[in-house]
C-alpha cells in the first residue's frame, strides 16, 4: 500500500505543527532538537538511561533529572513525586515514561508535561494514564501541552521492538472506530493511521509514515477510547510480565479476528487489518503466548483479570470471560 498522498491525505514526510486546544504537536525530522527552546524556561527531564545517554544536551540543560525504571506507572510516580521539583516536565522516552510525567502533572497541577515520545505508544497524544493513588477523587488527568514527534527518535528502536510498538499503534487504530465514543474525525485519523502503519512496516521502515501513523492513532485512540483489544494487553503485559509491545504484536491478530465481525464499515476499505498484523507479529518474534514464556494454565488467571476491566464493553460484541480465553488459547 503506497503513503503517497491524494486529496484528503497528509504525505507523512512533511512537517507540521497542529494547535489543538491546549496543545501543540510538532511533527517532523528534526523537532526534538528544538526542546530546550520549546520548553522555554526551566524544566524536569523524566527519562531513561537510554534516553540519558542519547540526549547530554537536555540533561545537561535540565534543573533535574529523574530515571524511570521498569514498573507499574502509579507506583513509579508516587515514588518520584516528593523529589520533582518545577513546573514542567519533560519525558523523553516511551509510554511508561510519558505516562509517569502525565500523573506527576495531574497530581500537582498546574505542572504542564512537554512530551518527545522514543517509540509509537501513542502516549503524548492522550489523557489515557493511571493515577497517583490516594488523590481527591475527580483530579482531572494530563496530556502534554507540546509534543515534539520526530520520527528519526519516535521509529529508532532495532526491528524486533519496533515492530512490537507498531502493533500497538495500530490497535489503536483499529478499535478507536468501534468503540461508544467513536467519531467521524477520529475515526478518519484512526484509518489514516491504519495505512500508515500498515505500510511503513517493511523490510526498511519508513520512519515518517510510522511516526505519523503512531500520532494519529493516538489521536484517535485519546478521542474514542480502546476497548477488547487493550483490555487483553494490559492484562498481560501486567500479569505475565511481557512488555507492552510484544503483548500487543502476540494478541492482535488474534483479537482483530474477534472484532471484524462488529466492524461493518468502520474499518478502513480495502486494507486487510488482520494481514498486517500477522505481519507485524512475525517481525516483532511474538507469534505464540507460549514463546514468551506465558504458560497455558495462566490463560484463565489472564481471562478472569481481563474480564473485570469495564473497557472490556466498549467494542461491539463485547467479550465475556470465556470468550477472553478463547483469544488467548488462540494465541498460546
């Protein structure tokens, strides 16, 4: 499937900056390296080490560093929220790290979160993120107010894990259409994005397509919401200690089979949304549950977990707990 442009359509290599209430992205090859300007002030870096030691210039101009380690992003959170110090946050990383910046905001408003994503978790895009627990109930929850989405950081992980966060990119694009909330405009960024991601996915990934595609399914998906899908990969990045984007790549062809017959016209014609993602969890080495080391007397613990999320009802035929388990005896 070609990403070149007709009416109507973006070509993914052209930078661009959208102004969308409170927020502004900035998209194209280059635009992390204008942070410190964006920022304009004093700022938090939230990162990793791998963001630590591919980017001296932004540690060296923060007032504070944080490390995000491994874990749960509430827990992660409450940890780093007595030793945060300032109003903005800058998280230069992946979903996890982006999520921990958001609750930190949404924790001590009126701290404002300046997002430069490293992979296509869709996290700058939305307000989609756990809480810090014990805040007064009703604490609105944060999306940044920039996002800096450059694709030569966004798509620059080695194939396997670049697969794997390309996966959950286009579930995101696939369930935002179905689900209660959706829309015509999110669902036109959600099919936008299915292509986009669909066929930057080769042999040599197109970095801008994929970049593109992951920001307007994250659109889509901060929009619509997620529904069967991302209940079941939460699950089990949470409860079988997988990482996000392998739980993702290993479910979703698996979980697109299970949704296409609620999907009617809400998925984008003529693209076989199941063959790409068969595709992408070939790429990501997530083909089987049980290459990941997930055993099969764990899939009714998994089923039984799933089960209990309401998200669970936001996809047309929504799953019971036995159907949960078929999808990932499926998968096993």
């Amino acid at each position: 499937m070609s990403t070149s442009t007709h009416i109507g359509q973006w070509d993914p290599s052209r930078a661009f900056t959208w102004r969308d209430g409170e927020r502004t992205i900035r998209f194209g090859r280059g635009v992390a390296a204008t942070a410190v300007d964006a920022v304009d002030g004093d700022f938090t870096l939230i990162t990793t080490g791998r963001g630590f030691d591919e980017a001296p210039g932004l540690a060296r101009a923060a007032d504070q560093v944080h490390l995000v380690p491994p874990g749960q992003v509430d827990e992660l959170a409450r940890e780093l929220r007595g030793r945060v110090r300032g109003g903005t946050l800058l998280a230069l990383g992946g979903g996890r790290v982006i999520d921990v910046a958001k609750a930190l905001a949404a924790a001590d408003p009126p701290r404002r979160v300046v997002a430069i994503p490293t992979t296509l978790s869709g996290a700058e895009m939305t307000a989609i993120h756990r809480m810090i627990p014990g805040l007064p109930p009703g604490r609105a929850r944060v999306r940044p107010a920039v996002v800096l989405a450059d694709p030569l950081v966004m798509a620059s992980s080695p194939s396997q894990a670049l697969a794997a966060t390309a996966m959950n990119a286009l579930g995101h694009a696939a369930e935002a259409p179905l689900t209660p909330r959706a829309n015509p405009v999110a669902s036109m960024a959600a099919h936008r994005a299915a292509g986009l991601l669909a066929a930057g996915l080769g042999d040599v990934p197109d970095q801008d397509a994929l970049a593109l595609g992951a920001i307007l399914g994250g659109y889509a998906v901060g929009s619509a919401g997620y529904g069967m899908h991302h209940v079941m990969a939460q699950t089990l990045a949470q409860r079988a200690g997988i990482g996000h984007g392998p739980a993702n790549a290993v479910l979703l062809p698996h979980t697109l089979r299970a949704l296409a017959g609620g999907a009617g016209d809400r998925w984008p014609p003529g693209l076989d949304l199941v063959a790409a993602a068969e595709d992408g969890a070939r790429r990501a080495g997530a083909v089987r549950l049980r290459d990941l080391g997930v055993p099969e007397d764990a899939l009714g613990v998994l089923a039984a977990a799933a089960a209990r999320r309401p998200e669970l009802g936001d996809t047309p035929g929504a799953g019971t707990e036995a159907g949960v388990r078929e999808i990932y005896a499926a998968a096993w």
